[in-house]
C-alpha cells in the first residue's frame, strides 16, 4: 500500500491508502474526493482530473505525458509548472507519501 | 428552487452527474436517483476497451457506495420505474409512488436489434453484464463476427484482435463509422483495422445469424463461435411517451433541456435537443452531452436560470493504438479537408462544423476552443493559414 494525501482547496487534507498500480486519480474516486471529477475516466478526453504536485514531489511523478500540456490548456483552474492530470500519475511503492494539492475548479 | 423534491431515472453516468451537480450547486431539496441495473454507477465506455482486458469491475465504478450517503442522494439501483403521473407529480415504482417537484429522464438507450433471421443468436455490448459475458469468451481462441463497423463494433474487433481471436466485421454502408466521419477518416481506419488483421466486409449487410456464423447478403457465410451485435442504439422513450410528452428521435427538449412538461428534463443519449449552433434537432450518444447535460439542468434547478445549453460535443474512441478523437458535430454531407496524416476538418457553408483527428490532442483540444465561440472560424481565415488550427 501507497500513502497518498489529497489537500483541497479549501484546505481539507485527507490522507488515503492506495494500490500501488491505480492512479492518483482513480484513488481520489474511490475515496470520494469532492475535488477531483475525473469525468472521461482517465481516457485524457477532459482535463477534469487536474492536480498540482507538492514542490517536494514533482521529481518523483516526473515529466508529463504526451498530450497532457494540451489536455492542461482547457483546465477550469489556473495552470502552474506542477500542474498534472491527476489519471496519468500511476501510483508506486516509489511514490508512498505523495501530496498533491487540488485546484479551485475542474469544470 | 432549491428545496425541490428532483428524482432522477436512470443513474448511468448523466443521471449521476446531475445528482452531483445539484448537490455542487448547493440544492437543498431530496434526491432520488433510479437505476435500472443492479449495483453502483458505472462507467460504460471502458466496456468495449480497456475492461474487455483487464476484467477490473470494481475499477468501473463512478462513486463509492458511502458517496450516497455523504451527499443525501438516495440511489434506489436495480429498480425500473413503470410510469410517470404528471398530474400527481409522481413516479410510480415497483407499487410505490415517489413523488417530484422536478424530474428528470436520463433513461439511456438500448441496443437496436435488425430484424435478422437468428438475430437472438448474437450477443451485444451494453452493460457491465454484457461485457461479462463477452470477456468470458474472449479466454479461449475463437472466430468472431461483428455485426456493425461503428464505435463499439470496431472497438470490440480491435481488443479481440489484439488479443489473438480471429476478427470479422460486416457492414452494411460502404464505409466505417459512415455516420459521424468524413469519408478520408473512414478509409484510415479501414487500413488500420485491415493492418492489424481484421476481415472488413463493407456494404455488405447481414441476412442471418445461425448457429455457425453470419451469412452476408451476398450469399458469403463467415463462420463464427461467437457473434456481437453492434448495429447501434434506439433512445429509451417509452416511459417519457407513455406520460404524453413530445417525442421525436429521443425524448425532445428545448434549449434549456425542458421536455413538453416544464417540470420534467430529458439529458444525455435519450434527448432530442436542439443543436446550439444549426438549430436542428440532435441527439448525441456521449459521456459529453450526458455531463454537460446533466450540469446544465442542474444550473436551471438551482438558479432558476433560464440559460440556454451551448456546449460543444465531442466524442472519443480507442481502437487498437489510434485514438480518435471528434470536437464538434459534422453532418454526412460536409464538405472535408484532409490536413495532414493526423486530421481532417469538416465544414458546413464555409464554416469549420467538425474537426477529427488521430492521436492528436493538440489539435483536438485548440478544435474544442475554436468551435466554442458564437461564430465559427471562417473556411478562407483557416485556408490562408493552411488549416493549421494550432497557429488560429
């Protein structure tokens, strides 16, 4: 299991357990967290799903993926150097203690 | 209205939507939401893709069972409503009847079934059910036909090539997906699926399913173990025409997605609304119409607006390692400019209409923008830019 922690915009922190496998997205579903939609399913046809990686991970999660930077210029929110889709960020034993930070908007 | 008693029916990924939304945008008054199947809301486009593979169900799932319970959405699943008293202002449900201030109809579609000799031979693709069955048989090497080169159709025969099984397809137009692409997009698509394997029997309708295969209507029988029924979708109206709303293709809507009874909204693929941009009346078979639907009536509940809905469609399909993906809506006979390997735009009187494009989000998404204003770009603006959206 994967320790990941969702702060909200508002300031609402809530810390999950994931599979290692799922993605920071689907994890935010199953767990009910209001600010992540995630409306296409991971299928990067939204930008619903938006994130902003904490500045102590974005080595770890690494570049974006192809087609993300495009997906990120229809986000509701504002887009910042850290900003990923939160369903191409893949969960791993290298990434246990992630935090990601949720935007105002995602639609 | 804020305190509204909303009822739902159907909780596919639209009729959730709008539960969400309503809460979202601080609806205070009950909601029910009614759902057919048994179980969570799924997805269902994963269905004909990745779930095909994987066999993860639980990964389908929209929201989570205590979801419900936090929002105050109260999601009666397994339940088909049998009638709607818009007198009473109720829905009647298995002998009870639930009473509504607003309703709203996210009934969904059903599969179309031809009128084949042995057609209750072959499966189809709709539910989390049906994809159960059809991954069952997917285990053990098989030959397949596919009965309509559409979404689902080529999707299906996509997965089951890649996984090995011997992949027919019959379709009676001419060409693929004839009814929402330009006929270039098609013949990619004919070559991709012919690359990777698959025996394309275009224009060639099927007469019979037996027990060994199709037969086409040419005389050609294509042996088969197992048969998949694609032909399409007929919108679920026979509740919303039972109740004496207006019917036509879909339960129709006006602008602000409001049936014949002002009480009472259609969303999704069973709605027939008016397009924002032709004002034809449309019906739209897509995660899109059906969320966006959805947000727009719950606006309507909540703020008492009276906005008209405007958002631009747009559609995706996987097959194999090409992603199609559509911004806009194209009719058949719009003219197409084949731009480079990747896109095709379409237009209708010298106005961008559609734009199709292939593993090509850059394109599809500035498409998004483009098409969002209130005018459409102009066919010789974008012709002096050599129809490069990306520098509009």
């Amino acid at each position: 299991m994967v320790k990941l922690t969702y702060i909200e915009h508002d300031g609402t922190e809530t810390v999950v357990e994931a599979d290692p496998g799922d993605t920071v997205m689907s994890t935010a579903i199953a767990n009910g967290i209001d600010g992540i939609v995630g409306e296409c399913g991971g299928s990067m046809m939204c930008a619903t799903c938006h994130c902003y990686v904490d500045d102590a991970w974005t080595d770890r999660t690494g570049d974006r993926m192809d087609g993300e930077d495009d997906m990120l210029d229809c986000a509701a929110s504002e887009v910042r150097p850290t900003s990923r889709l939160s369903c191409q960020i893949k969960l791993s034993e290298d990434l246990d203690g992630l935090v990601v930070h949720l935007p105002e908007e995602q639609v | 209205m804020i305190d509204a008693r909303v009822v739902i029916v159907g909780a596919g990924q639209g009729g959730l939507q709008a539960a969400m939304s309503l809460r979202q945008d601080g609806h205070q008054g009950p909601i029910t939401l009614i759902g057919g199947e048994p179980g969570l809301p799924y997805q269902r486009p994963p269905l004909s893709k990745a779930y095909l593979k994987s066999g993860e169900a639980d990964k389908l799932v929209l929201r989570p069972a205590d979801f419900f319970a936090k929002k105050g959405i109260t999601l009666r699943d397994g339940t088909w409503v049998e009638a709607i008293d818009r007198t009473a202002r109720t829905v009647h449900a298995e002998g009870e009847a639930l009473p509504y201030d607003r309703l709203i109809l996210a009934t969904g579609t059903r599969n179309l079934v031809p009128p084949i000799a042995g057609v209750s031979r072959a499966l189809g693709l709709r539910t989390l059910e049906d994809a159960r069955r059809l991954r069952a048989r997917l285990t053990a090497p098989c030959r397949i036909a596919v009965i309509g080169g559409g979404f689902i159709g080529l999707e299906f025969a996509a997965v089951a090539r890649s996984l090995g099984h011997e992949v027919h397809v019959a379709e009676a137009a001419p060409r693929l997906m004839a009814r929402v692409l330009s006929p270039d997009m098609s013949d990619r698509f004919r070559r991709m699926h012919e690359g990777i394997g698959t025996a394309l029997h275009l224009g060639r309708g099927v007469t019979e399913v037996t027990d060994e295969g199709i037969v086409l209507s040419d005389g050609q029988v294509i042996a088969a173990d197992l048969v998949l029924l694609a032909a399409g979708v007929r919108p679920n109206t026979d509740l919303a025409d039972r109740a004496g709303l207006a019917i036509d293709n879909g339960v129709r809507v006006d602008a602000t997605l409001r049936t014949s009874d002002p009480d009472i909204f259609a969303l999704g693929d069973c709605a027939a609304f008016p397009d924002p941009r032709t004002g034809r009346t449309i019906r739209l078979e897509s995660v899109q119409a059906a969320t966006d639907h959805a947000r727009a009536i719950a606006r309507t509940i909540t703020a008492g607006t009276d906005a008209p809905y405007e958002a631009v469609p747009w559609f995706w399909s996987d097959q194999a390692d090409w992603k199609l993906q559509i911004a806009g809506l194209a009719s058949p006979e719009d003219d197409s400019v084949a731009v480079d390997d990747h896109t095709v735009l379409r237009f209708a009187d010298d106005q961008l209409s559609a734009v199709e494009t292939i593993n090509n989000a850059k394109v599809h998404m500035k498409a998004r923008k483009l098409l969002a204003g209130t005018t459409p770009p102009a066919r010789d603006m974008l012709a002096a830019g050599d129809y490069d959206l990306t520098s509009v």
